[in-house]
C-alpha cells in the first residue's frame, strides 16, 4: 500500500542533488564546502520534496528549447508543453472583459474624466463601471489590502457559492489566496502536528500535496484510484488504509479528494460523494476537497460536477459536524488565468478558534497579490444577461469549453489507438492517464539507464517529438504499472498534427524495444 509514496521518497531524495546541479554552475559548486548554506546542512524537508510536474522532464525540455533557439538541429521545430495544465502558455486566448477590467484597474489614469470619450471608444461601459467599483474598494492594485483578502471580492465569493450550491456561505469563512496551491500548503501546515498526522492522498495524486507533505514532515496515507472503475475510490481500499495507517500509530486528520481529477480526470458520482462524506463523518476525518477543476466538466448530462459542500448540506443534520475545507482557482476552468495566482478557500464546520489562527498565519504573509484577487472577483461575477460584454463572454467561454471537450476526446482515442496502451477518457479536468504496457527491454534499458520505466519513455519522447509529458511514477501509481500525464491544451488546428506525432512515436519506440 505505501510502495507507491515510499518509491516516490527514496527517488526524491536521488533527484534532489541532481536537481540542485541543474541550477547552479561548476564554480558556485566548487566553493559551496566554505558556506554556511550548503546541500548537506540546509533543511532536508526542503530536499525530500518532489515534484514531478517541474522535475527532469521539465528541465530537459528547457533546455531542448534553447537549443532551438540556438538553431541546433532538432527533430521536430516547437517543444509543446503538455506537462503542466497551463492553457495560456498554448496559446488559450484570456477572457476578453477580464483583462479590459484588469488593464483599466492597473492604469487608472484611463479612468480619469477627461479620457472617457476616448476610452468608451475602447472599452465597454460595463467594464469601466467594474473597474471602478474595484478600485473604490481596493483604491490601488499597489497597496495591501486585508490578509483575508479584499472584504467586497470575499462578499462576491460567498454570493457565487450560494448561487452554485443553494447553500448560505459565510465571507468571514472564506480566505483569497495565491492560487489553489497556497490555500492548501495553509491549511496543511495548519492540520499537521507532528510527524505522526496523517494526511490521505489519492494515488496517482498531484504532487502538490506529497511535496507539501514533505515539507509540513506529515506522513501520506495513500489509497489508490480505481483505473479499471473510471478511477473512482473504493471505499474499501480507503477504510483500510486508514486502518493500516492507525495501527501503525499515525494521527489520520484529513483526507485529501481532488474532483475533478488531476492526474485521472475522473468527476465523482453523487453518490461517491456521499460515501466519502459519511467516511470522513465515521471516521473523524477533515475533508479537503480541491475543486479547482469545477468547470471542467465533459460530460456533464451523465457525470455533471457536485460541490462537496452541497452534498453535505444535502446530508442534513447527522452530518453538521464534518469539517471541510474546499478549494478554487483562477488558473483552470475557461479563466485559465495561472500566472496571475488567484484562488480562494472555504470553510465549513471548522473550529472559530483554528479560523482565528489561520488568519493569523496568512497575517505574516500580509496579503494575497491583489491582480490575483481581481481575477477571483470576475470569475466569481462575470457579466451577466443583459449587461454590454455578456454575449462576448458567453461566446468566448462557450468556445474555449467545446474546444477542450472536443481535445479531451480526440487525445483518449489517440492513446487508446496505440499498441499496448488503455487510456479513460477525461470527463473533468485537463489530462489523460493513459496506462501503458512497456516491453521488457524497454524496462531493461531503464533500468540501465538509472530510471524508471515510465520516465523512459517520456524522456525518449521528448527527444523525438518535443512533446514534453510527465511520467506516471511523478503522481504514484499502482506497483508494476506505467503510465504517463498529457494535458489536452496543445491549439486545436495543430492538434491532430500533436497527435500524430505521439501515434509515431509510441509505434518507434515499440519497434526499437520489441521483446
Ligand atoms: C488539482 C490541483 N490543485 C491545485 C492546483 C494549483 O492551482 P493554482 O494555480 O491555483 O495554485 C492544480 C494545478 O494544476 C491542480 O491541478
């Protein structure tokens, strides 16, 4: 049962002088037994952390890039980053009326009377009414605004969260953050004690949560995702792990659910939903659910999105004292807003005391970056019918949303195309995790090579094609099985090209490791 998080350590800690040699030049090195600071003496949580999405491949396919920028002779014209769910970085085009209020936000001269004739030649009035209502509140994206996060943009989450749930949502429960990714380091390093909390991992999970982990020194308790059910959780497999885990003297506080999935693209049924709330309520479990996926929904007649907390209000009295805790972004859905790091966190059931210190903690940070709080604004209360920029809107999410669904079918029928490859399709999120069956010398050459199999053939992939994907073993997965992660974000003109080109790669590789 921990093979898969036990494997993921003991690589990290191979990876971390690899990774520290990949930044720092020969001399640096060579004078670093003189200093204070060195790789031996400084935090060794810092170095058991790893994460795959940025790790080698990443790395390598920096380096391929200046290669090309270089001329050197390459295989293929383009490196296509497949290996981080960041749309804009492939060229997805921002949502119009969110960057006129944003360009208007941090150009206020714009606003000033005298320009209004000019500037309603190119802005809409809608985002111009927008931007000032924002900047009456937050008077200036230059200054710090409330280490919760601007009060009016906390108020519009709440209102967006009852709208989504039907469910009241309290703004003093709710905390902006620096993207999805710092909401839950927060609210990790807040739930961790010691060594023995136990936290509860989905494996494949996002690395995110075993690298946090690692840094808070809480211990994983994994439970795996069921591939061969559309990779839903077995309620089995995870009262089990729990047990293990307890047996062994480990505090298990929280169980982390990330829906819709990431790396698997699963979206939970209503009833799994259920299962695991009434787990966590049998169990004394916090639930943390990542939610940054929500809109990301492909099929959303037969697997349509449920927040937790709306099927927890559903649940009724019996279930009042389960502790929640979800997460949003800006980076995902149609907004696709990364680089600007925005999100949010809601808390139901959690203690006034613990909310108290969490505001203290996010206090020392003094605030979160406040574009980043502008965009959680618009994506909380984007414009609505009858307003100028509405039919816009709707047209350019509706077109970012169709294309998406088209991708994520087009990239599982290319994977479940190729020999010796199964892939489920993606009913939420962003990637494919098609499981792959590797040939023996293929797994010989790696194991010569010092890798793992999966790493291999991404690796061998990267050189070929330019197409740079993360390997399996970076999430976890189950023992004795490959798999890698591809996003479907690559444009959609060049995409049946993207696909050809994996199609010829993966029947190369075959033919070059045939048993
Ligand atoms: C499941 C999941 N949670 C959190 C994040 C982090 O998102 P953010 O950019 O909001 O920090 C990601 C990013 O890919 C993700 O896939």
């Amino acid at each position: 049962m921990l093979n898969a998080i036990a494997l993921a350590t003991k690589s990290s800690l191979r990876a971390s002088p690899h990774h520290a040699k990949a930044f720092f030049s020969s001399s640096t090195r060579s004078l670093a037994r003189n200093k204070v600071l060195t790789i031996e003496s400084m935090n060794d949580a810092v170095k058991n952390v790893e994460y795959a999405v940025r790790g080698e491949l990443a790395l390598k396919a920096e380096s391929l890039r200046v290669d090309l920028a270089q001329k050197k002779p390459l295989p293929f014209k383009r490196v296509i980053g497949c290996n981080i769910g960041n749309p804009q970085q492939l060229y997805q085009k921002p949502i119009t009326f969110f960057r006129q209020v944003v360009s208007l936000c941090e150009n206020p001269d714009l606003l000033v009377p005298k320009n209004r004739e000019a500037l309603l030649k190119l802005y809409p009035m809608d985002a111009i009414l927008r931007a000032e209502m924002l900047l009456r509140d937050v008077i200036s994206v230059g200054a710090y605004s409330h280490s919760k996060g601007v009060p009016s943009i906390r108020r519009n989450v709440a209102k967006f969260i009852e709208k989504r749930d039907g469910v009241p949502a309290n703004p003093e429960h709710i905390f902006l953050t620096q993207g999805a990714s710092s909401g839950v380091q927060t609210i990790l390093q807040v739930i961790t004690k010691n060594h023995h909390t136990g936290i509860m991992i989905p494996i494949p999970q996002y690395p995110l949560y075993s690298a946090t982990l690692s840094l808070f020194d809480a211990t994983p308790v994994p439970y795996y995702l069921d591939e061969s059910h559309q990779w839903a959780l077995n309620m089995d497999d995870m009262e089990a792990s729990v047990k293990e885990a307890r047996s062994k003297g480990t505090d298990v506080r929280a169980l982390c659910i990330i829906n819709p999935g990431n790396p698997t693209g699963q979206c939970l049924s209503e009833e799994n939903i259920r299962q695991v709330i009434d787990f966590c309520h049998r169990e004394r479990i916090i639930l943390l659910a990542d939610e940054v996926y929500q809109t990301n929904i492909y099929q959303p007649d037969r697997k349509p999105f449920h927040s937790f907390k709306k099927i927890l209000h559903q649940m009724g009295e019996e279930y009042k004292d389960v502790e929640l805790v979800s997460f949003h972004s800006i980076s995902k859905g149609m907004v696709g807003e990364c680089g600007r790091r925005g999100g949010y966190f809601e808390m139901v059931g959690i203690d006034e005391d613990v909310i108290d210190q969490i505001y203290k903690l996010v206090s020392a940070n003094l605030c979160p970056n406040v574009q980043g709080q502008i965009l959680v604004d618009l994506m909380a209360n984007p414009p609505q019918e009858g307003d100028e920029s509405y039919p816009q809107y709707q047209e350019e999410v509706g077109a970012i949303y169709e294309s998406l669904k088209r991708r994520a079918v087009k990239l599982a029928t290319c994977f479940n195309g190729m020999e010796g490859v199964t892939c489920n399709e993606a009913e939420g999120a962003m990637y494919v995790f098609p499981k792959i069956s590797l040939p023996q010398k293929a797994i010989e050459a790696a194991k010569k090579a010092g890798k793992e199999p999966d790493n291999f053939y991404c690796l061998e992939m990267l050189d070929a094609t330019g197409v740079c994907v993360v390997n399996g073993s970076g999430f976890g997965q189950a023992p004795n099985t490959w798999h890698l992660r591809s996003t479907f974000l690559p444009e959609e003109h060049l995409f049946d090209e993207f696909c050809a080109k994996l199609e010829k790669f993966h029947a190369q590789f075959l033919a070059k490791y045939k048993d």
